[in-house]
C-alpha cells in the first residue's frame, strides 16, 4: 500500500516559515514604500533633512518598530529594524533632481495622514496612492516657457526698464527656455545646461542690441538671468544647515557656486561674440514707487510658483509674500541706506511669513520661501560680476562680486533667522 502524500503545510515548521516570509516581505514593503516617499522630496527639490524626516514618518507609520535614515543630495539610505527579522536597509542613488515644489506638498499631506492612523494603512493602498503622486507632472513646456517670458517682462520694469527692455525680455526668456526644452532629450548634466543658459541669454540679448531693439543688453540680461539663478539651491543649503546637516548644507551651497559659475561663463562665451560697450554703465537699478513695485514683484513671484509647480493655491501666498519681502527691502534701503540690512530684512519678512502660512496651511515652508526670495537673489551682481571681468575692468568687478555675496549672505542670515524663530516657536 502506498503511503498518503506528505502535505508539508500541515508541518509546524511550515507554518512558522511562511510567517517569516510574509514578515519579511512587509517589512520590504514598509521600507520601498517609506523609500519612495524620501526620495520624491529629493528629487523634487525638498530639504535633505525633509527627505529624512518623510522615510521615518512613514516607516514608522506604517509598523516598522525602528528606523534610521541617512540622506544626502545624490544618496537615500533606509534602515528598518524588526525584533524577528533585524535590520534590513535599503539603498537609493538619485541621479536627476528637479523642482516641483506641487509634489513635495502633496508628499507632505500624505505623510501627514499617514502619522494621523499609525499601523491602520493598507500597504497596497499606500503604496497605490505614492505612485499617483509621483505620477503627477509638472506644468507643460508651453505653460512653464510662457511663465519664464512673463517673469522675464516683469523684472525688466522692476529694474526701471523701457517698454522696449520689457518686451526684449519677453521674448529672450521665451527663447531660452525653450532652448533648454530642446535640449533635455540630450540628458546633459546641469553644468553644461546653465553654461548653454547664461550663453542664450548674453547672445540673444547682445543680437537685440544689434538689430537695434534695445540700447544695452544689462536690463535685458538681467532680467531673463533670475529664472535661472541658484535660488533653491540657496534655501535649501540654508535650511539644511539649520537642521543641523552640515554635509548637505555645504555640498547644496557648492551646487548654487557651480550653477553661478557655470551661468558666468556662458555670458563670458557669448559677450565674445557681441562685444559690450567698454564703457558700459551699471543696469541694477530698481523701481521704487511702493504700489507699483509691489504688483510687479507679486507678478514675478507668481510666475516663478507657477513654473516650480506650486500649487494654485499657494502660489497666491507665495506671491503676496514675495511682493511683502520685496517691498520690505526697498523701504528699508530708502530708510538705512545700507544694502545688507535691506536684503535681510526683506529675506526675513519672507521666511518669518513662510513659517507660519507652513503651520497654518500645513505645508513645507519651502513650496512659499523658494518663489518668495527670487526678486531678492542678486542676478545683476553676478551679471555684473561677470561683465566687468570680462571688460578688464577688474576693481568695478571686484565691487559688483563683493556686493552679490553680501547681498547673498544677508538672504542667508535672514532665512536662518526665521527658520531658527520658527524652530524655537516650536518648542513651545
């Protein structure tokens, strides 16, 4: 007689296998998942600490007993440990970044929900719901193009330019912008992209000069330079030093000192090309009629939310505290005279209200500080820094590039000072 078949799930170590194996796969579940999360903060343009502080939300939200995360602008790490099954790490290298400050707030309310019912959440589910959220695409090149001309248009009468200027602008932004549209297929690195950007921009503003539609390319130049100044790069480097992450904090200050350079040295390219007038004058100059530097500044910001990605609603904030910071600065320049204290009180208005539309609306403090700073960023020192060198006029050069690194420095202060107010408001 044949013996029955062995059914080996009537075995008792079957059954502690199979308990082990459906542990092991949800605790590989909790750390994609918590991954993921971390990961789309950084590529999307979040703080490095932000991306640390999402993976252990969610890693702990969703069961896991203990977590470590260690993140830094090109590198995830997740641990996770489990009292059965010890620790088990993954490991992310991110190679492209953008801005979409939208995505990030999005990530941000479902952490937020997360933290709301720990251990209550479907990993499928959540997992279903993270990948809707990445799935989310930024604006379209026609809508972003667009938003980059008119910026372009609205800083060039903040800077006291002619009609003429502003429409030159508007038409050198588009044109940049879509350039650098054109070239994404190629997948070249960020260097050479802002080296292409500053080159489009000093060329094609140095052939307006010469078709005879503006006098001077400085207005123009400028103006189009401030869609593609290191502002998030700034911010970020600032708040993650606050938090007390050196090592990102220098590497995403290094990052803003070679997209700068790199803008520098495409201009440089392109002045060779049309030569600048010797005896250029100074095109920094600013409109200081209240009302109507604030619409053009809450015009201006608007148009940077919008090509971030920001939200329709909060690119009105944005917008009005970026109009608030600006106006700051031109009344307490008027009032001191003093350049730096005017930078970092514009940078602090703009930070402080920040901070509290982030407790209020339940936000990132970034989706409002990153749009709010940009008409303080000094895209003419550093367009001037460059020039003059070019020109041989090495003291005025030195002057221009002493002024944009205090300019650069008192934005820094600022941000740290509202960022530092609102960790310590925090606390109680």
């Amino acid at each position: 007689m044949a013996d029955p078949p062995l059914d080996l799930r009537a075995a008792p170590s079957y059954n502690v296998f199979m308990e082990e194996t459906s542990a092991a796969r949800g605790a590989d579940d909790i750390l994609d998942i918590s991954l993921r999360a971390g990961t789309m903060v950084l590529q999307n343009g979040g703080e490095t600490y932000r991306a640390e502080d999402t993976m252990l939300s969610v890693a702990r939200s969703l069961g896991s007993g203990a977590a470590s995360a260690f993140v830094t602008p090109t590198v995830a790490m997740l641990t996770c440990l489990d009292a059965s099954l010890g620790g088990r790490t993954r490991i992310q290298r991110i190679t492209e970044r953008s801005i979409n400050l939208g995505k990030i707030a999005r990530v941000n309310e479902f952490v937020r929900r997360l933290a709301a019912r720990p251990g209550a959440s479907d990993l499928g589910a959540v997992s279903t719901t993270l990948r809707r959220i990445d799935a989310a695409g930024a604006h379209g090149p026609i809508g972003v193009t667009v938003a980059t001309a008119l910026s372009a248009l609205f800083f060039a009468l903040m800077f006291r330019g002619s009609a003429r200027d502003a429409l030159a602008a508007l038409a050198v932004g588009a044109l940049t912008r879509a350039s650098l549209y054109a070239l994404a297929p190629l997948s070249l690195s960020p260097f050479f992209l802002s080296v292409i950007g500053g080159f489009a921009i000093s060329f094609l503003s140095g052939l307006a000069v010469y078709a005879g539609l503006v006098p001077s390319p400085g207005t123009v130049s400028i103006s189009v330079l401030m869609a593609l100044v290191p502002g998030l790069a700034i911010v970020n480097a600032i708040r993650d030093t606050i938090a007390g992450d050196l090592v990102a904090g220098s590497a995403r200050l290094l990052e803003a000192f070679v997209v700068a350079a790199a803008l520098s040295l495409g201009g440089a390219f392109a002045i060779a090309l049309f030569p600048v007038d010797p005896g250029y004058v100074s095109a920094v100059r600013v409109l200081r009629e209240a009302p109507f530097a604030f619409a053009l500044s809450f015009l201006a910001t608007g148009s940077f939310a919008y090509f971030f990605s920001t939200s329709r609603y909060d690119i009105l904030w944005a917008s009005f505290f970026g109009a608030v910071g600006w106006t700051v600065y031109l009344a307490v320049r008027d009032a001191s005279g003093g350049e730096a204290a005017a930078y970092m009180a514009g940078a602090l208005s703009v930070g402080l209200l920040s901070e509290a539309a982030a407790v209020l609306l339940r936000k990132p403090a970034t989706v409002f500080i990153v749009p709010g700073i940009i008409p303080l960023v000094p895209g003419g020192g550093m367009y001037e820094t460059m020039l003059y060198s070019v020109l041989g006029r090495g003291e005025e050069a030195a002057t221009a590039g002493f002024r944009a690194l205090t300019a650069a420095a008192a934005i820094a202060v600022g941000i740290a000072l509202a960022s530092s107010l609102a960790r310590l408001t925090s606390r109680f």
